[in-house]
C-alpha cells in the first residue's frame, strides 16, 4: 500500500525591475524592490480555498532599462503556483509549476500607466472554509481602529513583558487552520513557537520595539475581512532584536471572528 506523501502550495517568484506586490485571494503575500533581483518560494496554503481563487500583481514603479540590462539578470516578472512535498526543499530549477503569470511588455510597448494590476483565475476542489473567509467585513472608521490598536497592544504587551502563552493564546484560530497544513497538531505549532522565542527572549537580553499608533498603518485585505498591520516604512509592526542581535518579527494578520479581533495567520 503507498501511503500518500503530504504536499504544499507554494510560489515560485522571481522578479527583477519591478517594484510590486503579489497576493493570493487578495492577502498580501510579499512586496518587491524596484533597484534588486527578488526570487522567493512562500507557502501560499493557508490562503487558498474551495472553488475559485485569483493570484494577483500590482506593480508600483519599473526600473528604467539601463538599471536591468545585465543578461544575466535581466528585467522579468515570474510568478507560477506549484506544489511540491512537505517538509523537503526543492532543488532550484525543479519546481513543478502548476500555473502562473508572465508579464513580459514588447521593448517597443509604451509606459503603463502606474499601478498596473495583472491577475489570473483558477478553480480548486472544495476544502475547509477558513475563518478568514466568513470574517466580518470590515471599515477603518475611527471606532474600529481605536479598537485594532488596543489589540496590537495587548499583542505588543505580552511581548514586552515576555507573557509568550499569553501571546499564543490569542492565535488560536493560526494554530488550528495552519498546524494540519504544515504536517502539525495545534498544540505541537505552539510548543515549536514557544521554542522559538524562548531561545529568542534568553536570559532577557531581547528587545521589543516600541509600538506607535502614529507609525501603524492598517492595510485592509481579503475584501475587507483581514487586516495586515504595517508600519509607515513597511515593516511588521511587532518586532525587535534577539539576545543574539538578529533582528526578529512576528507579522500578524488579524479578523473580527465571532465579534471578537483574533490573529488569523
């Protein structure tokens, strides 16, 4: 009897003289410099659904051609779905893509106009519904970011005063929707991240960086049903340094589940 080996949805990006965004069913899944090569294989399972799913580009600013004439690296925009086994690297050059998105404009074409959006549809059998999808939709008005910003804060508290169970208990749904994903049970996801920052947090020689409201920018996904924190320079707003001075971040994305905000992945 063969025993069916575990699989993960991934991209296989890479991106050269394009400043841009990918995401997956609208969730933002990684951003891009417009000066640099950018290749990338993020696991996009926990972002996609039963039925039918978009991977989308929004580019934001291209390169002038002299910043891309190298050969060997030349200006490109690659982004194909793949699936490959769980827990095992593939090597470079082996991906098995799925399907995926090209954008590769004539010499001769002229300027697009800025930001551009390109996209692709697919269909996948029906899964779970995750909590991300039946979320309420949300609106930044005044109430509800005063509210976000109290829950980054409880989030920002229990890192500062190093209360990593109390941390994990407010990412319940994560644990729950991504351990099965990823080959875990619920409660092994949180022993490995609890593992992770207790060796992050050793003998308390770790920083948190302070959390400004100021500095917080709330980016409304998924159709208005999650919320990615981010701040006005575009990192994650709970962050800081480890005891061995290697910076750490823990990106959150956040749902109002049951009326109540919750991090969700």
């Amino acid at each position: 009897m063969t025993i069916p080996v575990s699989t993960v949805d991934y991209l296989n990006v890479s991106i050269h003289g394009y400043a841009c965004e990918v995401f997956v069913n609208r969730a933002p899944i990684l951003r891009t410099p417009v000066d640099a090569p950018y290749t990338a294989i993020p696991s996009v399972s926990e972002w996609l659904v039963g039925g039918d799913n978009e991977i989308a580009v929004r580019i934001d600013a291209i390169a002038p051609p002299a910043a891309t004439a190298d050969p060997l690296s030349p200006r490109r925009l690659i982004v194909q779905r793949c699936v490959g086994p769980l827990g095992e690297i593939v090597p470079a050059g082996e991906d098995q893509p799925i399907d995926g998105l090209t954008y590769a404009p004539a010499p001769d074409d002229p300027t697009p106009t800025l930001p551009l959006r390109i996209a692709y549809e697919f269909r996948l059998p029906q899964g779970p519904t995750w909590a991300w999808q039946t979320a309420a939709r949300l609106s930044l008005d005044a109430a509800t970011t005063a509210e976000l910003l109290m829950f980054l804060d409880a989030l920002h508290a229990d890192l500062v005063f190093g209360d990593i169970p109390g941390l994990l208990s407010r990412q319940r749904i994560k644990f729950a929707e991504l351990a099965p994903l990823y080959g875990m049970t619920p409660a092994s996801a949180r022993a490995g991240l609890l593992q992770q920052f207790t060796e992050l947090s050793k003998d308390g020689a770790w920083t948190v960086e302070p959390l400004r409201p100021d500095d917080v920018v709330l980016h409304l996904c998924c159709d208005g049903r999650v919320v990615e924190p981010r701040t006005r320079d575009d990192r994650p707003v709970l962050r800081g340094q480890a005891a061995d001075g290697n910076a750490w971040s823990l990106p959150v994305f956040i749902s109002r589940v049951d009326g109540m905000f919750e991090v969700v992945r």
